[in-house]
C-alpha cells in the first residue's frame, strides 16, 4: 500500500533540502510505482544507482518506464491513470523533471485512496 503525500509539501522539501529530498522521493515514487504495479524489478536505488553511474542518461529510460509502470499499476487497481510516458520525457527534455514528480505523485495519490477506503 502506498502513503498519499502532499505534492506542494513535496516540490517545497525538495527546494529547501537543494534537491536532497528530491532524491528520496525519487526513490520512494520509484518504489510505490513498482510495488503497485506488481514490477519486483524495478526499484528506487537501483534506479538512482543507474543514473548516477550513467550520468543521468538512464534518468531518460526512467521517465519512459514510470509512464509504463503508472500505467499499468492504474490497470491493476482499476483507477484511470494515462500512459503518460512521452509527456515525461519531455517535460525532462526541457528541465521540468520536478513537474514529472508531481504528475507521477498526483497518480499515487489516486492509488493510495483506492487502497484506503477511510480516506475516501
């Protein structure tokens, strides 16, 4: 079961902590996706390993695999949740990877109220 979390409270932890929190919830957006999705593969620190071993390049694969995995997790769940894995590599394309974090975290969030009916 994923934890809903605040976006704004998110984007403003990730700005103060200069993009320290921004790589937990990286990690744990990677992880919550995966776990939804039923991918025992696909995982936070390897994620993070491999795009800071690759320079960021595998960061592009991320992108595209988090629109898969969303998806997918949405199928599994029976929530609406869109394949949106090229508007996530463009938005990284022109800098807005924060803003991929939030879509991804909004989807989440849908999620984590399916799986709680006490916070419907």
């Amino acid at each position: 079961m994923v934890t809903e979390r605040n976006i704004v409270v998110q984007v403003i932890l990730s700005i103060i902590t200069c993009g320290i929190y921004g790589i937990y919830w990286f990690i744990t957006l990677t992880d919550d996706a995966a776990l939804e999705a039923g991918d025992t593969e696909f995982s936070g620190g390897k994620s993070f390993l491999f795009s800071l071993i690759t320079c960021g390049i595998y960061t592009w694969y991320w992108y595209y695999k988090m629109g898969k995995t969303m998806y997918t997790a949405g199928q599994k769940n029976g929530v609406d949740i869109s394949d949106n894995s090229v508007l996530y590599i463009i938005l990284g394309i022109f800098g807005l990877g924060i803003v991929d974090y939030c879509i991804i975290q909004s989807d989440l969030n849908k999620l984590a109220v399916k799986d709680n009916p006490v916070a419907q």
